[in-house]
C-alpha cells in the first residue's frame, strides 16, 4: 500500500502540494496517479514528510496494480 493511502490528510497533502508547487487539482491527481515522476529532490521530501507520521513504504503502483 502507498503512502498516500495509509494517511490521506489534508495536511500532509497541503506539504506536499507545497513541495512539489502544486496548484491546481489536476496536477494533484497526475502525481498522485504516477503520471508526472517526481524530482530527486521532491522524492526525499515526500518520503522524510511520510517518515515523521511513522510510514515507511511511501513508493509503489497505485492499488497494487
């Protein structure tokens, strides 16, 4: 299971829109469908915000698919 299933909150969702500069709710969902790759950069900033709720296994194919 992805990171953003375990959790889906708006606040970790507002960070990461934030560190990804997200703006609209389109581009919102291509990242979270996997159809936009994140930076190296973005990359470990989504992991380190998932690692401070306790998730670890952040990264995978959307509903295991």
């Amino acid at each position: 299971m992805r990171g953003w299933e375990q959790i889906e909150s708006n606040v970790v969702k507002k960070r990461i829109k934030a560190v990804c500069k997200i703006t609209s709710p389109v581009s919102w969902l291509q990242r979270l469908r996997g159809q936009v790759i994140p930076s190296a950069y973005e990359f470990r900033e989504i992991t380190k915000i998932f690692n401070e709720y306790g998730i670890t296994d952040v990264w995978g194919v959307p509903n295991g698919k």
